[in-house]
C-alpha cells in the first residue's frame, strides 16, 4: 500500500473558521478596539477527569489541529455574513479578512498516556490569535483523545484478541465516523469497518456481510455461496439472520464442504451479532472442530464495551475477534471529555505575568504561568513515576534531590532522590511563529509509540476498577508563583 505523504496531505480544505463560539469573536473586536489588550499570552489546553474513572486519557487529534491551522483564513463570505451581524467594526473586519496565524504552538506527541490537569497544548500568541484558536482546537482534542481512551480500554479487555471498530453508523457525523477510526487505531484497535478512514489514513478496513445480503437470497446457504464465489480467500459469513445454531452454522459447514474445500479454500470466518454470545459462541466452536474447522474464526459483533468483553472472556467465550461499535465511536459510558482552554500568562514590557483562575470548586482551579511539562522515570526500571508542571525554562539536575508538590496542598509533597530518576519533557514544538516545524509522523509511527509509552506505565494503572492514582505535582517554584496568587487575589 502506497504510503500517505503527509507533509502535502495535513491541510483541511474545508473553510473551518467560523466553528468557533461567537464570544471569541466578540472578546476579539475588544482586544482589537484596546491594543494594550491584546498583548502576547499563553494559554493552556487540558482536562480535567479521565474518562470512565480511568487512570489515564491517550492524547490524539493533533494532526486535525495542524491541518485546521494551516488553512485558517477568513473568505470574503465569511466577512460578509460577520459584517451583517453588525457586531463588527470594518477595521476589525479587514484584520480579520487578512488574519494568519504567527504565534507558537507546543504540544505533547499523539499517542502519549497523559493526565488530568496538565498542559497538552500550550499556545503563545497574541491574545486575538490565541482566543481564534480555543473551539478547533478543543474539538480536535476532545473527540479524539476521548475515542482513543476508550479504544485501548476496550482493546485491554480483549486480551490479545483481534478488536475492529465497527462504529460509522452510530458516530455523530461524518467526522465523527473516520477520525474516530483514526483514534481507536491510535488507542489499539487492529482495523475499522469506516471505509473513508481507510482511504484517508491507511487503516486496515474490514467487513463482511449484513443480515439483508442474507435475506435478498431466497435461502442463507445460497448467500453465503454468492459471497464465497466472489471471496473465497476472505469468506466470513453471518450467522444469526435465521437462526444461529439449527441453520447458520450448518450451512457454513456445508459451505465449507461443498464449495470451498473443493476449490482449495477454507471458510476464515463466522460471525454472530446476537443471542447469548458466550453460549453460541462455545456451541459453534464445538460444531467447527467436529467438522475439522479448527482454523475457522469466530467474530463476534454487538454492543459491547470492555466490561461486556471481559465478562465474556471470563464466561470462556471462544471469540477470535470482536467488532465493537457504538460504545467505543461515541464512548457512550462516559461520552464528554471535558477538556478546557484556560489563560494562563501575559507579557507586559518583556515580563511574564502569571495568570490563574480561582473557584470555589478547587478542582476548577487553575495551574498559572507559563510552564513546561517534564515526566518523571525510574532510572532502573525506565518506568514513569510522575509528572511535574515546572516554570518555562527550569533545568532539572538530576544529580540534586527533586521535591515536588500537590497542585492544591503544598504540604503533601513527594521527594525523588538524586540518581535515581531521570526526566523528560513532553512539549514538543508545533509552529513556532506561525510555522510549522514538527515532522508529522503517520498513523503507524503514532501507533507504535503509544504501545511504547504505555508500557511505560506500572500494570496498576490499568485497572478498570479504582486504578492506582498517576501523580502530577508542580515544583517548589510554581507552587510558590500558585500560592502567592491566590493570596493576593483573595484579600
């Protein structure tokens, strides 16, 4: 398969602009209107709670958010509608006719396991550019980051066995449907039935049959001769149209007996989308082996989730594979991320000024300044043991004792001895002055890397029941930079 050159493919031709919340907008025109208002900022985009009470999120949607940014503009018709909501000045009009993005974008890698209320996009930008940004770049992050946590929640459950996302008739639209693919490739799952993912990102794509192909026949085995003539080195056939066990298996046996062994070929697989699945599925394994079928699969499809799968795993199932779909596509136990775009900084005559927001909620606290993210590794066991949220800039001697903080209580604190750890720092350059500078890797390499830092993780956290609790923690400085904050703002 020829390989997508994604250096020429990131680009969204579709004019996104104005999917945006209208406040933006409207902020906008102030900032403009007051020029002392629209200074440099930093913004930090992040979360909140894991998905599902899960230990981790898996970051994805970064390539959406750079082909969006490199076809950022606004077209005459855009001006045009904007102009007759008479909310704009025509000066503020013109800037925005001839607007481009030139500010700074650092981001985690896709596929990287990360944690609630940390940085995964820090934008520097001028107030206006960084506040055209906020909606897309929620969009791309929440949706994906959200599907590819479930895909590996589910992908967990199955133990080894093959899953394919089987989810574009239940997704929200359509892109919805093949960039969630994209993402449950991303959290691990082997192939999607989403023909457009297929094409667009070099997903393997899979399917078979529906239960109408079975019923436009005037018998079940004389469809699944249709198929097999036309497939017989890929035959699956489904079972369950009529009746699962008194006629679906038998005539996928016969199948096998009359048309495909004859010519060389053996049925690959059966598949169930009903009933009592860990019944039938132990039933017709039974019938496959008695006929010699041993190489035979069975595939079972329906509305499972990882804790459906692991049930039927424990029930002793005999599935090879599952088609998961509505619950992974939308993430329907837990289908909103709740990612947040939150000002964090501003410069005024060359000095950074910290930014936070208070709340009575403390959870809706924010973390201030203009930071780094740095995660924190066993020097022996290469495993991760922490992540620290550290001022912009800060070195870390890893020949020095490290002490790090709780976010909300300086007096729970965490103490990693010198020699022992060793850090790392996970924002990487996107665009810097509105250009981009980060070598887009393809869906394979993303893939791959995830697996890779997953396993960077103690098997505590993969728990789908009171996981063990990741720490992110601030360093002394920005714990003090917090602190001096919120005192000065609450007197």
């Amino acid at each position: 398969m020829e390989k997508l050159d994604y250096k020429y493919d990131l680009r969204d031709k579709r004019n996104l602009s104005l999917c945006m919340d209208f406040y933006e907008l409207t902020m906008c025109q102030c900032y403009f209107d007051h020029p002392d208002a629209n200074k440099i900022v930093t913004f930090d985009l992040f979360y909140r709670r894991n998905p599902d009470n899960g230990a981790f999120a898996i970051f994805a949607g970064l390539e959406q958010v750079i082909g969006y940014i490199q076809n950022l503009h606004f077209s005459d018709e855009d001006i045009e509608y904007l102009r007759s909501l008479g909310k704009f000045s025509e000066p503020f009009l013109d800037y925005l006719r001839h607007f481009i993005f030139r500010g700074e974008i650092y981001s985690v890698k896709e596929g990287t396991p990360v944690f609630p209320n940390e940085p995964l996009v820090r934008v520097r930008a001028t107030m206006i550019e960084a506040q055209i940004l906020e909606t897309a770049l929620l969009l791309a992050i929440n949706h994906q980051t959200l599907i590819a946590t479930k895909a590996n929640r589910i992908v967990r459950a199955a133990q080894g066995r093959q899953v394919m996302e089987f989810g574009a008739r239940r997704a929200h639209n359509f892109d919805a449907a093949y960039n969630g693919a994209r993402a449950a490739y991303i959290g691990g799952v082997d192939a999607t039935a989403t023909v457009l993912a297929g094409q667009k990102f070099h997903i393997p794509v899979t399917g078979t049959m529906a239960h109408s192909f079975v019923q436009t026949f005037d018998t079940e085995y004389e469809a699944f001769c249709a198929y097999a003539k036309i497939y017989p080195d890929s035959c699956t056939v489904l079972l369950d149209t009529y009746d699962t066990l008194k006629s679906g298996i038998k005539n996928a046996i016969r199948l096998e007996k009359e048309v495909l062994a004859p010519q060389g070929y053996h049925l690959k697989g059966v598949r169930i989308d009903s009933g009592d699945i860990a019944y039938l599925s132990r039933c017709i394994r039974d019938e496959l082996d008695k006929a010699g079928m041993q190489e035979t699969k069975i595939v079972a499809s329906n509305s499972f989730d990882e804790h459906i799968i692991k049930s039927l795993i424990d029930q002793g199932a005999q599935i090879d594979s599952f088609g998961v779909g509505e619950n992974l596509v939308v993430s329907k136990s837990s289908p909103v991320f709740g990612g947040v775009y939150k000002l964090t900084s501003v410069e005024e005559e060359g000095k950074i000024i910290p930014k936070i927001k208070l709340s009575e909620n403390i959870e809706k606290m924010t973390n201030p300044g203009y930071k780094d993210l740095v995660r924190v590794y066993d020097i022996n066991t290469k495993r991760a043991i922490g992540d620290v949220l550290c001022v912009h800039g800060q070195v870390f001697d890893t020949n020095e004792d490290l002490t790090v903080y709780h976010p909300n209580n300086p007096l729970m604190n965490k103490t990693f001895a010198k020699g022992t750890y060793m850090v790392k720092n996970l924002l990487e350059p996107i665009f810097i002055d509105g250009e981009l500078v980060y070598e887009v890797p393809d869906i394979e390499q993303i893939r791959s890397y995830c697996q890779e830092q997953l396993s960077t993780l103690w098997k505590e956290y993969f728990r789908f029941e009171y996981p063990h609790v990741y720490k992110v923690s601030l360093t002394k400085e920005l714990s003090d930079m917090k602190i001096e904050l919120i005192r000065k703002l609450r007197k």
